[in-house]
C-alpha cells in the first residue's frame, strides 16, 4: 500500500513538473531610448543690406550697404538730396532668423523705417539669442557744380536795362536731415516745424518785427502729400484732394468756414497738373477760369518751398512717383461763363538757365537779365 502511494505521489510530481516547465516566460520590454532635444539654430548674421530703387522710386539706381560683421555695422551713402525719412530697405539674413527694429518687426522691401538718424538692427536667432547691428545711412555732398539745395533766392525788375539790386532777397535754411526750417524775405519770416520722422506739421510767419501773424497747421498722408492746411489770420481751410495714382485732383480753400477759392485739376501721366479749372465764389454762378500748363522734361524747381505747400500752385509741376518738382515751360489761361469766352487769353512762357544737374538757378527776362536768381549750398 505504502508502495502505491509513493508511486503515485512520484507521478503527480513527474506531472506537475512537466506542466510547470511547460508555461512559456514573460517577455522582458527593454527601456525606451531617451527622445533627442532639438537644437535650435544659433545664427543671427545680416548677410546683406540695401535700397532698390523699385521700392524707393526716389532713387535712380539701387544702392548696396556695407554690412561689417567684425564690428557689426551697416553703412550707405545715398545721392544727395534723397530723402531718409521714408525708406524701404532690402535685406537677408541666417535662416530662421528674424530682424527688427525697436519693437516693429522688418519685412524686406516693405517696411518704411527713417534712417535720418542711426538704426539698431536686432537680429534674433530661433533659439532666441540676439545680435545687434548699428546702420548709419549719410547723403553723398553735393555733385560738383551743381546741387539742389537752395540758400537764397534774388527776385529783380524786368529789363531792359538788366538790373542789378534786387527788388526781394530771401534766405533759406535747412536742419541736419535737410528739411526746410526757415525762409526769411523782405516782409518777414516762415518758420518749419516736423516731428520725429521728418513729417511736416506746422508753420508760424513772423513779420519783421518779430509778431506772429500767422500760424498754419498741416496734416499729411502717408504719402507725405498734404491733405489740410489750417490757418488762424482769417480762420482759413486749405484742402487737398488726390486721385488713385496720387495726382493732384482738387484744392479748396475757405475763410471763416465759407469756401472762396476752388480748383479741380487733371494731370498728365506723370501725375503734374496739366489743367485746371478755378471757380471764385464772389463771381457770378457759373463763371470759371481755365489753366494749361506745360513742363520741361529734366529741368526742376529746386524752390524748398514746393515741399511745405506754401501755396497750392507751387506743387503743380510734382511728379507723383518721384516727388521731383518739374520746372514749368508755359501755361495759358481763359475765363469763362455761362455764355462762353470772356475777354481775351493770357499766355506765358519760361526760360531758365540751370546748373549741371537741371536744377534752375534763375529765370531771364527776355533781355539779358533775370527776373529771378537761386544761390546753392
């Protein structure tokens, strides 16, 4: 009996051990790998920096900066005259990399920065590290023999005989980003106030003695080109209305909130006034006064005064494009009203002489003389 029983205990264990050593492991899961950290980019280089002249129609060519990384500047001279409060610079820089100045991120050939004073440049990598670099953009002097820059105009009577003294003197200055501060005449002074950016926003005229008269202020488009003019003597209204390509199309002016003069233009293809027509409310309904003008092709105005709007005619001859003011060859004028002509037409024409760069230097009077003379800087 003893027998059996071991026998079969023998058996049960055989058994179990065999079912036992049946049963397959668990498998064993190996740690995973440590995912690798990114490496954000460290470059933060300017590789170059410039103006096109198709973003910046004032210039005649495109201009390359100096861009030195050991001392980390950017530098350009652009031609005399050009101005530097409103430019658009072309650039590129290391890959993922943004630029900006101050706050205002740069976007090239789009975003207008003034580079009448100096730029920081921050260049910032996509890991976030940062490097700055200095742009000091000058003017080239004044071309020789010639220049744009006016510093006085002598007005005389008409010849014959020729005429030596003048009848007016006025004098001209000019700021450091050479914006128009001051023109004083025989009969007072017109003082030029800009903000920050080189816009123009006000007008004080002085008589001799040094009483302000008037006090005009301006507000401007982004285009630099005035929109209203507001004055104190006579609570006057000037305003200027422009078409799609930036023409001249409509002037206005009112005294004490009554309009007195209007005029309605149209322009040629480089946007100059090449008509217009001028209603005066103390005439009768329906009478006005047609302008024709014409304009030599590369001789200018080189009169500062142009540029701060002092009266609407000055800016007649102003190509839309370039800002560069055309000198005017002719013009005829003829009154009209509800019937037709009234009296007869008046014409006139000009003649300059110019200095190598087309800029008149004066305007003669048919007899050897000149009814008008500019001295440059």
């Amino acid at each position: 009996m003893m027998r059996k029983l071991l026998k079969l205990s023998f058996t049960v264990a055989v058994g179990l051990g065999v079912l036992f050593s049946c049963k397959k492991a668990a498998p064993v899961t190996p740690d995973q790998a440590p995912q690798p950290i990114p490496v954000l980019s460290d470059a933060k280089q300017l590789t170059t920096y410039g103006f096109a002249k198709n973003d910046n129609p004032m210039l005649s060519a495109d201009v390359v900066a100096t861009v030195d990384e050991t001392s980390k500047t950017v530098k350009a001279t652009l031609p005399y005259g050009t101005d530097l409060t409103a430019l658009k610079a072309n650039f590129t820089i290391s890959a993922k990399a943004t630029l900006k100045t101050g706050s205002i991120i740069q976007v090239s050939g789009s975003t207008v920065n003034n580079f009448s004073q100096a730029l920081t440049l921050t260049i910032t990598a996509e890991n976030g590290s940062m490097q700055n670099y200095a742009a000091s953009i000058s003017l080239a002097q004044p071309p020789s023999g010639g220049s744009s820059m006016v510093i006085k105009r002598e007005e005389f009577a008409a010849g014959p005989p020729v005429q030596t003294i003048p009848i007016l003197t006025a004098d001209y200055t000019y700021n450091s980003s050479n914006l128009l501060l001051s023109y004083k005449d025989n009969y007072g002074t017109y003082l030029f106030d800009y903000d920050v950016n080189g816009v123009l926003i006000s007008q004080t005229v002085k008589d001799n003695a040094g009483n302000t008269s008037n006090t005009l202020t301006y507000t401007l488009n982004t285009a630099k080109q005035v929109i209203s003019i507001t004055g104190t003597y006579g609570q006057t209204l000037e305003n200027f209305s422009y078409g799609a390509s930036g023409g001249l199309i409509k002037y206005t002016k009112s005294y004490f909130g009554v309009v007195k003069d209007t005029y309605e233009y149209t322009n040629d293809s480089k946007g100059r006034v090449k008509m217009a027509k001028y209603i005066n409310s103390s005439d009768p309904a329906g009478t006005y006064t047609l302008f024709n003008y014409e304009y030599y092709d590369g001789v200018y105005d080189p009169d500062p005064m142009i540029g701060v709007f002092i009266r609407p005619s000055v800016s007649y001859g102003i190509e839309t494009s370039t800002r560069k003011a055309y000198a005017l060859k002719s013009y005829s004028s003829q009154k009209y009203d509800a019937i037709g002509v009234i009296g007869s037409s008046t014409v006139g024409a000009y003649t300059y002489t110019t200095n190598t760069d087309g800029y008149i230097t004066g305007l003669t009077d048919g007899s050897g003389g000149a009814l008008y003379k500019y001295t440059f800087k």
